[in-house]
C-alpha cells in the first residue's frame, strides 16, 4: 500500500517498479491501483462493502499459430470499454492520459489500455492530438501499441 492505492496483482507475477520502465495492466504502478480511502479519512460505514478489486479472465490455453495474447479473443463475444476516471481531471480540468479497462461480457477485465502523449498536446489540442495507446494483457506485457498521429 503507497500513498493510499492498493495494486491488486495476479498471483504468481511480480510488480514492477515505475523506476525500472514502463509497464502497464496487472502489476502496474500504484498510480493504477484502486483506491481505498483518503488517509486521515473517517473509516468506512460498518456492514457488508462494494469489493473494489479487478477481476481479471483467466489467461487461456496456448493456441498454436495465435500470437500470445490474442487467444483471450477466442473466448469472448464482444469485448466492453470503461474509461477510469480521473479525479484531477474532474476535478481541475487538466488533461491527464487517459486508461481504459477492456471487459469481457460478464465484467472480468481482459485488457488494460494506457494513453501515452505529450501534456502540452493534451492541454493545447484537445481530441485532435497525437497519442500511442499502449494495450496489455493481465500480465503486464504491451500486446499492441495503437499510434495517432495529427
């Protein structure tokens, strides 16, 4: 736990650490995690509460011929897209990069999408800018990397 965010992490990988590179999804930084409460906050209502951990699909069979992390897509129908919401951005209206889980049918997170582009592009052109969005699987490994460019 570091600074109020808890990471919730698959059992068997490792976390990483925001100084040794980047790497998104499972494992990733605190700055992704979900978080639990204000320090110095009051505690939360006795009684049953909402979990607020992500549910990831279980990493499928190897398929031969299928690019690792592609076989995720054998199993889905459709595939659901929920923008996490970011409280500076709400709360300032500064742009901040943008992340998105990926869902299957049933709410479990397939995927992790990170935007990466230039805070003077964010603040200056709004949707027209230049962006890669980096989309990893529940094991942290960049799977596609989605260029735009303006």
């Amino acid at each position: 736990m570091a600074d109020g965010h808890i990471v919730q992490q698959q059992p068997g990988y490792q976390s990483t650490d925001q100084s040794q590179g980047t790497q998104y999804g499972a494992g990733q930084p605190t700055q992704y995690g979900v978080q639990t409460g204000q320090p110095g906050g009051p505690p939360p209502p006795p009684g049953p509460q909402p979990s607020k951990q992500v549910q990831w699909m279980t990493r499928p069979e190897t398929i031969p011929g299928c690019p690792p992390g592609l076989e995720y897509l054998t199993q889905v129908d459709q595939l659901l897209v929920h923008q996490q919401v970011e409280l500076l951005e709400v709360m300032t209206g500064w742009e901040t990069c943008n992340k998105y889980q990926i869902k299957n049918s049933v709410g479990q997170q397939v995927y992790f999408a990170a935007e990466e582009s230039d805070m003077c592009m964010r603040q200056c052109c709004g949707p027209n800018r230049g962006f890669n969005m980096h989309i990893t699987d529940n094991m942290g490994q960049v799977l596609y990397v989605l260029s735009m460019y303006y």
